[in-house]
C-alpha cells in the first residue's frame, strides 16, 4: 500500500498553488532529482494493517531547497508547506484504490545538508482497503 499513499500525497502537494513548477518525487520514483532547484520528496516509510481493512501509513514530505538560493525562498517554501499541512483533509481527495480515513503531522524539522536546506514533516495517515 506503499505506492497508493505516496501517489495521493505527491498529487495532494502538486496541487498546491504554492508549489506549482516545483518537481515532487515519490519513494518509488526512478526520477533524477534535479541539484540546482527546490524539490518535494512523497515517501511512505511503513504501512501497519491495524486490523480489518484498516492500515496506519507512516509517511513524511521533504521539502529540499539548493542553499545557493536566496533563504528567503526556502523560507517562503516552508511557510507554505505548513500552511498546506494545516488542512489535511484536503488529502482525500487525492486517494485512488484505497479510502482515506485522516491523518496527523507527528513533526517537523528544518536542517541543513549536503547543500540543501531540508524541511521534513512526518505524517501518521489513516489508511483503508475499498
């Protein structure tokens, strides 16, 4: 069920204002990331059947920005990346095969590495088998 939820977040993100022209990339993806602009990374790290037809996907966002742009970007980027996460719900809509059933963001962290700055917010979705 990996593949389904990285899907509808990586769709949920392009469909975002904020991040039009932005590459997003998912877990499975054999895309290049490009080194010279922002990129969104979808991944689904681990889906757990609860039980039923009920799952619960951990997954997280990256938000990655090439330092050699100006901060304010990046930070402009990250505001709209929270701003985004305050309305999960919207994610229902992006889910095909597989029901949507809520999801909490459980962190964020902004870092900086290999020339990039790094926003990651990690998700716990609500997940169930149509």
């Amino acid at each position: 069920m990996n593949i389904p939820v990285e899907s509808a977040l990586a769709a949920w993100l392009r469909s975002q204002p904020a991040f039009d022209g932005i590459p997003c990339h998912t877990g499975q993806s054999a895309e290049t990331i490009p080194a010279d602009c922002s990129v969104l990374f979808a991944g689904c790290e681990n889906v757990e059947i609860i039980g039923g037809t009920l799952s619960r996907a951990t997954a997280s966002i990256v938000l990655a920005t090439p330092s050699h742009l100006e901060i304010d970007q990046h930070q402009q980027l990250t505001s709209a990346l929270r701003t985004a996460l305050r309305n999960l719900s919207s994610l229902a809509a992006h889910f095909e095969g597989i029901a949507f059933a809520g999801a909490v963001l459980t962190g964020l962290t902004e870092s900086q590495s290999d020339s990039r700055w790094i926003c990651t917010a990690t998700l716990v979705l609500g997940i169930a088998e149509i």
